[in-house]
C-alpha cells in the first residue's frame, strides 16, 4: 500500500479541487491511503476534509503547532502506527498540487526498478492562475520560486537538493530509522527559513540513499495570482537566502561582522548595479539584482540571528618528526571526517618531506596548515621557556585555526601533550588517538602536574590497537575522567586500491629488475632504528644460501640507509637486494612479494602489514604489540619471536619451502582484511567516535 501525506492550512481555496484529481487517481497494487495533516486552519478546511471523506481513503489528523514541518511529521508519526514493509512507499503531495491520474502508479514503478534508491522525485508543472509576464517568467528560478520541476528530465539518479516536497516518496524504512522533517524550518507562516524538504532529502543521500527522478509522475501545481507578482518573487528569494543560511556551507573565507566577507562585498556591488540599472530604465538588470540583494539579506538575517549553519571543525595535530603511518591514518582521518560531515584541518610540524606530501594533501581538497607550538613537556631542554611562549603565543596560534575539537595523536608517550595543555587554556575539548604500544615510565615533577591539567579537557580516546590501548591506560588511565570515551579503531586499508593482481606481480617484478621466477621477501617501512631492518638484512643473509634465487625488496627511507646499503656490500648480496626508495603509489609494488616481512621492535599496529594481506601477499611479523594484534589469530600471517633469530629463520625458511601453503595464507590473509580493516568499517567506527563529542 502506499501512502500519500499532504500538510494544509487555510487551503479551501484550492483544497477542492486538488481533492477532485485525487478522485480521479488509478490505484496502484496494494491500494493507496490518504493522510491529511490540518494545521489549525481558522477557514473551511475542515468541511472541505469532510466532505470529501467518503469518496476517498481519506483519514485527517490535527496538528496544533503552526507549520508544514510538524503538521508532516504528525502525519509520518500516525501513518508509521499501521504495520507496513520498509519498502512500501510514504509519497508526499501538497494541497494545491493536483496529480495525474497515473501519478502514484509512475511512482510505485519507479520504486520496483529501482530498489536500491529510497527518495524519488516527480515532474512538477504549473497550473498558472495568472501567468507571468514573459521576462519575469525567464528570469526566474522557477524551481526556488515555485516548485516547478520539469518533466524533460531523464529517468535517471537525481541530485536530491531538486527533489521537491509537492511530489516526492520516500521509502518508509527511512522513518522508521528515525528520520524526520526538521521543524525549525519550513513553512510557518510569512516569515520562516525555506528548506525542509531538501535538509530531509540531503540528509538521506548523507547516510547512503540515494535518489531517482520519475518523469512521468507528474502533478499540477496551482500558482495564485500574489505569486506571480514581483514582489511576492523577491520575498521568495529572502526566504530561499534564510535557508541558505541554515543549509549551506562555504569554504573557510575571511568573515566580517559575522558572514563571509565575500558576501558583504557583493552586496554593495549588487546595490551599485541595482542603482545603474534604475538609472537606465534596465528592469530585467534591475530585477536580477534585486533578486540577489534579497537572498543575501535573508542569509544575513538568519547569519545575525545566530542561526547559520558551520560545520563543526576538528583540528587534527600531533609531534610529527617524519611521514610514517601515524602521519598517513591522520590524513586518512581528515578526509574521512570531512566526508561525514566535520570541517577537518591537519594542523602539523614541518618535518622532511612536509611540503610535498602537504602539496599532495591539498591537491586531493584537504586542508593542511603549518602548526608548530613551543614543546615543553615533550623535550627537557628550555621546558620553561617554551612553557612561557606556549601561555603568551600557543593559544592564541591554536585559536587561529577556530576549533570546535582537537584531536592531538600521541605517537609517544607523552609526545603532542603540549598541545592537549594548549586545547585545555582555549577551554576547547579534545581527543587522543594513540598510535604506539608506549613503555610504562614514570612522569617528571615537572610534567605531571601540566599532565593533569592537560587531560581535564579530553573527551574520548581511542587507540590503533588493544595492545597501544593497554599500555596507554597504564600510563593514563589516572587522568582520564571515567566518563572518557574509549575506543579500539585499527588502521584501515583501501581494499578497492590494494588487490591481489597476477598482472601488477609481472609488472611490478619487471619495475624492480627481479627475475620472474624469483622468491621475494618484501618489506615496506622506514629504515629506522624502530623497523630493525638490519635484523631483517641478518635473516636474509641467513636464507640466501639456501635459497639461491631469493631476493630481498626494501620499501622507504630512513636514516640507516646508507649503512644498510654498507651492510649489503660487505655481505656481498648487494645484486640480491633493491632498494626502492620511498614509493607513492605502494600498491603497485607489493603484489610481487612471496612474503612481506617486519621485524619491529614495537609496533603500534602496523599498516604495512594490512596492505600486504590486501594484496594477497602473506604477512609475517614479529611477536611484538602491534603486529601481534593483527597476526595473533591470523590464518593469512606468521609470528616470529623477537628474541630468537634461528627459529624466526626456521620458520620463514619453511614457508619459503611451502607453496601451497603460502597461496593459502593469501587468500585468507585477503579475506580477513577485506572483514576487518576495510575503509567503510573504518568510517563507521570513526562516526561512531565523534558522534556527540563535538
């Protein structure tokens, strides 16, 4: 059954004849129910209802407080007590919009083809009670003035912001999930914010529904006479800029006197161009401005009323010394909050490769700013000093970048509390995620005290692994307010972007000079101290006795570079050996590894080792924190002990040995990635996160 909601007030005017095409209406399969909502009419509209409730499926409801927006939630509320499938229909008319006589069966057609879309939309003509002069008609937005949608439209997906609230439907299970009209716009009255329908509609597209456009549904919208006057139009366009104000959101501009500069500069070229356009007797130039100076009028009434829609912002910083995967999951965290709905800025320390990878970042729409506090509890050296420029400037450079919520990422133990200490003096609330398994050590008679004060203002925590959790709450937990929210979030890896791919094997072994038939050992990492990639030179050196057609790949840069190269040469397998260097597009390289092998001292969590699994490429690691949260219970992985370098060569030899046995551990280590890391899992439980902290 589908079921038609309809709001009115003060609508017998034109109520009887809309209801007269609704007795004209085919009915769809199922059977059709109409729902009218009376919004406290003072006029014949409740004998109009009533006249015409025994020649149609017709049930009023009354709705005391003033405006479309509650009177249709009223509606949704009552309707939704019938049982009903989640799929069945809710269309929305209105009540001086006449439909077709097919008008619910187009509809119901276009929801059975297309079952994976929840709003659709109908052609909207108008039924002129008087037409508008020709060059008012064309220079006006009929869709923001009068609702009109054109029935030359595809039958195609639809942006839903042109889905408008006279012909639309809406699959029920969108309310029954909890969605409603927003009441605080909307029609109530002369004088409100338009945009109710199209907050609902692109709240829907937010959250993955996505819209159709059926052209043949069509309805009839009745224009009175005041509508086609011009000044009823610009009064349309004031109340058009209000809901702008509340719906729309600019790109971070310089603001004066509460609105973007921009606006109020073009507002008095507006009025300067209104001002000639008088003065020559030019009435559509005049009119166009005119147009403009009404909307941006009403978006400054709405601006100075407080009422204007900001995304909150989430300044994302930590004590960044090097691009590794901390650096990486914050931009990956920047994007992803940005897509669901935050204004997010990476706000980081200059460190080697910062102006590339920042020009990078900025190239893909994210916004990178150059954010250096002094450090005080992080470094022993001049700690009073910085503690004295982090009072007289920190704060005042923090609240340069206009945060709603800091998340400061910890990759240390206490590195990147300095600007928790500095979110603390700008009364600001803050998160941490925490990016390493940190050793348990004692605090400073000087930092525990600005400890202290620093975690007063964090809100949740959340960690890239139970083990990095573990050993923070060791440290932490004293500090942390026990309604602090707490989280384990992994990495996650683009599994769309890191396949297991035959031809990028062949490609990439040709990119790397390695023979076709060879055994690789791969490892992607920093060539730091952290990595032990000597150690991993060592159990090369071990196995390519063995193995004659083995070779080793090593993926990034670092500052034992060169004596690892050294390292090569004495050993005399510097042929055996590539040095790839740092690698920007990774997931081209590692489908031609056998094994992808990390030999960390400490890890925490290890995002090289989910990329290799999402290649195919079985991952093996050391028993550390970190990679052991990955490997632990991993059919596609291998723990090695740390401490025992002839049974991690054993194990990897015996691997080597087993082909059947790595194929296995490949397919599995891929499925396992795409269940637990993938990138919409990771979006989900960072929504989860910040819901309500902000």
């Amino acid at each position: 059954m589908l079921t038609v909601l309809m709001a009115t007030y003060n609508g017998a005017g034109t109520l009887p004849q809309v209801l007269r095409a609704y007795m004209g209406l085919r009915a769809p399969v199922g059977g059709w129910r109409l729902i009218i909502a009376d919004n406290g009419s003072t006029d014949d509209t409740a004998h109009v209802i009533a006249a015409f409730r025994c020649r149609l499926p017709l049930t009023s409801i009354y709705v005391a407080r003033r405006g479309r927006s509650p009177a249709l939630n009223g509606a949704v509320e009552y309707a939704l007590r019938s049982s009903g499938d989640g799929g069945e229909l809710f269309v929305f008319g209105d009540d001086d919009a006449m439909p077709a006589s097919d008008w619910l069966c187009r509809l119901q057609d276009g929801a059975r083809a297309h079952p994976g879309y929840a709003l659709f939309g109908g052609a909207i003509v108008p039924a002129w009670r008087e037409k508008p002069q020709d060059w008012l008609l064309h220079l006006t937005p009929v869709g923001l003035t009068w609702g009109i949608t054109s029935p030359d439209l595809r039958d195609a997906p639809i942006y839903p912001g042109l889905v408008w609230g006279a012909n639309m439907a809406i699959r029920r299970r969108i309310f029954e999930a909890g969605a409603r009209y927003d009441e605080s716009i909307g029609p109530q009255g002369a004088n409100y914010a338009m945009g109710s329908e199209t907050r609902l509609n692109l709240e829907m597209h937010a959250a993955g529904n996505p819209s159709w456009f059926c052209p043949q549904a069509r309805v009839a919208h009745i224009i009175r006479a005041p509508q086609v006057q011009r000044a009823w139009i610009l009064r349309r366009a004031m109340l058009f800029g209000r809901g702008q104000c509340r719906l729309a959101t600019f790109a971070p501009s310089l603001e004066l006197l509460g609105v973007p500069r921009w606006m109020l500069g073009r507002y008095v070229r507006e009025s300067l161009g209104a001002v000639r356009a008088w003065l020559r007797r030019d009435h559509a130039d005049l009119f166009l401005r005119q147009w403009e100076r009404a909307w941006l009028r009403g978006f400054f009434h709405e601006a100075w009323r407080g009422r204007r829609k900001r995304l909150p912002r989430i300044v994302i910083s930590s004590y960044s010394g090097e691009l590794g995967g901390m650096e990486l999951r914050m931009a990956q965290e920047a994007s992803m909050l940005g897509a669901s709905g935050y204004d997010s800025v990476l706000a980081l320390r200059r460190f080697p490769g910062f102006t590339a990878w920042a020009h990078d970042l900025r190239a893909r729409q994210l916004q990178v700013r150059v954010y250096e506090p002094p450090l005080f509890l992080e470094h022993w050296a001049w700690r009073r000093w910085n503690w004295l420029r982090a009072r007289v400037t920190g704060a005042w450079r923090l609240r340069r970048l206009r945060p709603d919520l800091v998340h400061v990422a910890f990759c240390w133990t206490s590195y990147g509390a300095s600007i928790l200490w500095l979110a603390r003096q700008c009364r600001l609330p803050a998160v941490i995620s925490v990016h390493n398994a940190f050793p348990l050590e004692a605090f400073s008679d000087w930092q525990r005290p600005r400890l202290l004060e620093a975690f007063r203002t964090v809100k949740g925590v959340y960690a890239v692994s139970p083990s990095a959790m573990r050993h923070f709450l060791e440290l932490y937990r004293g500090m942390l307010s026990p309604e602090t929210r707490l989280a384990v979030i992994p990495n996650g890896v683009d599994t769309d972007t890191f396949i297991a791919s035959p031809e990028r094997r062949v490609v990439a072994r040709k990119q790397l000079g390695l023979p076709p038939d060879a055994l690789v050992l791969g490892c992607v990492a920093r060539l730091s101290a952290q990595k032990r990639p000597q150690a991993l030179l060592a159990l090369f050196a071990r196995l390519a006795a063995q193995f004659p057609n083995l070779y080793l790949v090593l993926v990034g840069t670092g500052p034992l570079e060169a004596m690892l190269r050294l390292q090569a040469q004495q050993l005399g397998l510097q042929d055996r050996i590539v040095f790839a260097g740092f690698q920007q597009r990774i997931e081209q390289l590692m489908p031609a590894f056998d094994l992808h092998v990390l030999l960390s001292k400490n890890e925490g969590f290890g995002i090289a080792t989910i990329e290799a699994m999402a290649c195919g490429v079985p991952a093996v690691g050391t028993d550390v924190p970190g990679t052991h949260d990955i490997l632990h219970d991993s059919a596609g992985g291998l723990l090695l002990p740390l401490d025992d370098e002839h049974a991690a060569c054993a194990a990897v030899a015996q691997l080597l040995m087993d082909v059947p046995r790595r194929l296995r551990m490949g397919r599995l280590a891929r499925e396992e990635t795409v269940q637990r890391y993938s990138m919409p899992r990771l979006e989900r439980q960072l929504r989860a996160f910040y819901a309500g902290l902000v």
